[in-house]
C-alpha cells in the first residue's frame, strides 16, 4: 500500500494556528540502540529543529513544545545538566536562523530558576526576536501546569488583597491573562509521541477543547511525514467546541 501525499492533502485554509507537542521517547530510542539516554535528547534536538522549520514554512502561527517539565528535576543529576547544556547549544546554534526566519522565541514556565549560563541565552534569544513577526515559537521549560495555575491563583489573589480586582470580575478570559500562555490562542492539535496516551500536566487549562493525537514514534524518529499526517488527521475531524455540527 503506498502512503498518502500527506502535504498535498492538507488544506492550506484549515491548517491548524497552534500546534503544541510533547516530546517524548528520547531516552528509549537511545536504549534501543544501547546508547545513553543523553544521545536521545541529542538526537531529539535535530527532530525539534526539522519540526519548527516545517510548521514555520507550512504557515503555522504558533508551536509550543514541552522540553523540560518540573517534574523533571527528579532525573539524574548528569542528565539535568546534559538537558541544560543542550538548550543553550540549541539557541546558540539556531537563533540567528529562527531570527532570518521572523520566528519570535518566547518560554513558558519559571526559566529563571534555570543555571546562570541557560538564563543568560534564553534572555538574550528572547531580546533577539522579541519584535518578530512571524511563527510564535513557545519552548516550555521547567513547566508544570498545576504550577503555571497555582501561580496564576497567587497573582490574582494577590491583586484582590491590593484592591485592584473583585473576586466577581475573574472570568476565564482574565484567569488566561494571568498564565504564562497569556496573549496566545489555545492549542488546536497536541501531539504526543512515544505511544503515550497521557497529557502530563501539559497546558491543562489550554487543552480544555485540544484536539489529541498520538504517535507511537519516538520523538528523534518523529518526522516532516508524521507532522503531516496528525495535521491532515486533525483536518478530518469535527470539532464541535460543546455545540452541534452544522446540519447541511
Ligand atoms: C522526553 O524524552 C524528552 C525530554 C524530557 C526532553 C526534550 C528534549 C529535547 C527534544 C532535546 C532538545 C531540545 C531542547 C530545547 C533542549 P524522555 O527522556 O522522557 O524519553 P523516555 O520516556 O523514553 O525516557
């Protein structure tokens, strides 16, 4: 059977406006080739970049992906840091090509709790494409949902004890300005590879009408192809957003 031309299938006018992924699978594409965990995140770093160049030439407006989440300080001290260290090579080497390109770079989650050296990069890429106008690139580092909304619960708590809110003006559109997600569209389409059928404590709030779609791929395996497919996929579906298809 051959596979369909996934990309002149796509609809260019339904494409998908944000796309969010969770990577995952790094560590057992590595141990099934008897490497370390290390060489999978490396090989992941090269999955993330074909990804952002396909969905920015494709015409997607924003690309959120979840590269370190606050769960994960529990891994190994040398992994911690090989996942660091990665991320600043992957701005050092890919900033000024995501800048040619018009992506704005932005990061979801507390990355200031980061080491000193990844800090420093992620400020320097943010001050770099802060203008741009094309793709919104969002990474997620040392991001956690339930903390992102824990957090958002204080801040809006703490301007009610000021006097600046009443507690009957926080609507959902409010409770959203106060997300690290604030001014972004909810994703449409959530991508999760490695055969995991789970959303762990990703965009929770933000995923509430989220089209989901599963890969049993290993994120280095993931691929232009496979990108294609969840989009045409996503386009076969009918999303109802809670009301009624419209009757022809
Ligand atoms: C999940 O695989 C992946 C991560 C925790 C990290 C994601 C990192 C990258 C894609 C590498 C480069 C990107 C940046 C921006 C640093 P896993 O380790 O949980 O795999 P497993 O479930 O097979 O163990």
């Amino acid at each position: 059977m051959t596979t369909p031309n996934y990309r002149q299938l796509i609809k260019k006018d339904k494409l998908p406006r944000h796309i969010a992924i969770i990577m995952d699978g790094n560590g057992r594409w590595a141990k099934r080739r008897f490497m370390p965990r290390t060489f999978g995140h490396r090989a992941g770093m090269s999955s993330l970049k074909q990804t952002v160049k396909t969905c920015a030439e494709l015409g997607i407006s924003y690309l959120t992906v979840f590269a370190f989440s606050t769960e994960n300080w529990k891994r190994p001290q040398d992994e911690i840091s090989y996942l660091m260290g990665l991320l600043v090579e992957y701005i050092d080497k890919e900033i000024d090509e995501l800048h040619q390109n018009h992506i704005h770079l932005q990061v979801l989650g507390d990355y200031r709790s980061l080491p000193v050296d990844s800090v420093q990069a992620i400020d320097l890429a943010l001050q770099k494409t802060a203008a741009n106008q094309g793709m919104v690139f969002n990474i997620a580092i040392n991001y956690g949902a339930r903390d992102e909304i824990i957090k958002a619960v204080q801040h809006l708590g703490a301007l009610i004890k000021q006097g600046q809110l009443e507690p009957e003006d926080i609507d959902e559109y409010c409770f959203s300005q106060a997300l690290y997600t604030k001014g972004l569209p909810d994703p449409d389409l959530l991508i999760r590879t490695a055969g995991e059928i789970r959303v762990s404590n990703f965009l929770l709030w933000q995923i509430a009408y989220t089209e989901l779609w599963f890969s049993s791929l290993m994120w280095p395996e993931f691929n232009q192809e496979e990108l294609l497919k969840a989009i045409w996929e996503f386009q076969q579906r009918d999303r109802r957003f809670g009301g009624l298809t419209q009757q022809k």
